[in-house]
C-alpha cells in the first residue's frame, strides 16, 4: 500500500468541486497517478458519501499497480471502521511541503493524518469566521505526524491520543485533565515543545542534530 505523503495523483479531464467533490464524465472515477515508491498507479472511486459529522464529501478509493491486478483499498480502517479518505486539492513533496494545485489531488485517507485533520473540521478549501483554513490544515498534519520540523518526517507513536485547541474556536472533545500540553504547532512545524508523545529521551534523538532546538524543549 502506497505510505501517506508519498503520492499524488494528476487526473485527466477530472477536477474538484469547491465542495471537495471530483468531476468527471465517467463514473466510476478512473486515475492515474505517480508515487514515490511504486511509480504509476491506478485509482478507482465510487460514488462519495457525506461523512456523519460534515458537509465532507467522503470516497472509499481502491488501487492497483497494473491493469492486471485485482484492485485493493487504498486506505487502512480509521479508529472509527472507515476505509475512506478525502480529495484535497494540491500534493506534498518530498521534502514535506505541501503545494496547492489545481491540477494534482491528494487522497487523505481518515487513517492518515491527511484525512483526519479535513475530517476534525481543518477543510483546507474552507474559511472559518473569515480565516483561511489551509495553513491551520497543514499545522494539524504536523501535530498529528509530530513533524517537528516541518519536513515531512513523522515522529508519532500509533494509537498516541491527541487533544486539541486552537485560536479559530473549533469545537474539539474536552481535553483530559491528565494530557499535559505536548507543543504548539504551525504551518512549519513545532514553534515550541513542552513535552512530547514520545518521551523526553526518544524526543532528544529525535531534536539532537538541531542546534538551539533542544535548548528550546528545555532538553
């Protein structure tokens, strides 16, 4: 299965709708696309379905590396059973930046930090109370991945409970008072690390080739 951040997908005669949904003369949707890994991949979507909580658009992809293959889901269950994703316009590169595109799409799928920031409500198309929402999209990718560096490199333990508050007053579950505040994050990263999923030594391996930074974590 294709890793989240390693593919991006080029549809032909296919566009989004500013509701998140694809466009297209043929359904079901056909694309194709390219990955980091595998090199050209086949993609098949059905019909999309509106998720439970949202007005996001949901599609449960499948892929298959040839026309030979039988085809497989792409995304692997989320926490709640779904094998689904979203299609966010733009693709992140290797490096970890994400670039907006009208002509590449990304597949989020909801077991991938992608899909669930979309899914929590960071819809990086959409604007709250006037604020664009795309930047805080790609500050929740980090948190979630704890991509402390902006660089793509994820640094998460699976399973890792996350609480969330932000300055747009998105309405989040009540945070545990035993969750202790790991770090605030951006559009680049980590600003500041208070203490980390991860642990005080594993967060030193992780921060020790970065001068000032783990000054900054109080390492």
């Amino acid at each position: 299965m294709p890793e989240e951040l390693d593919y991006f997908f080029a549809p032909e005669n296919s566009y989004l709708l500013p509701d998140g949904r694809l466009k297209n003369s043929s359904k079901p949707y056909e694309l194709r696309g390219l990955t980091n890994k595998e090199g050209l991949i086949f993609i098949r979507l059905d019909e999309p379905k509106l998720a439970a909580n949202s007005s996001l658009w949901l599609y449960v992809p499948q892929y298959r590396t040839s026309p030979e293959k039988d085809w497989a889901n792409l995304c692997a269950a989320s926490r709640e059973g779904l094998v689904s994703a979203v299609l966010i316009p733009g693709y992140w590169d290797r490096g970890g930046a994400y670039h907006d595109s009208l002509e590449k799409i990304s597949i989020g799928c909801l077991s991938g930090a992608t899909g669930k920031c979309p899914y929590w409500g960071y819809v990086p198309w959409k604007t709250h109370k006037g604020t664009s929402l795309k930047e805080f999209f790609v500050a929740c990718v980090r948190m979630v991945r704890a991509d402390y560096f902006g660089n793509g490199q994820a640094h998460t333990r699976a399973g890792a409970p996350i609480g969330i508050k932000d300055r747009l007053d998105f309405y989040h579950p009540p945070i545990p008072k035993e969750m202790l505040e790991e770090a605030t994050w951006n559009e680049k990263g980590a600003v500041i690390v208070r203490k980390s999923r991860v642990g005080k030594k594993g967060l030193a391996r992780v921060l020790g080739s970065k001068r000032g930074f783990s000054r900054l974590c109080g390492l």
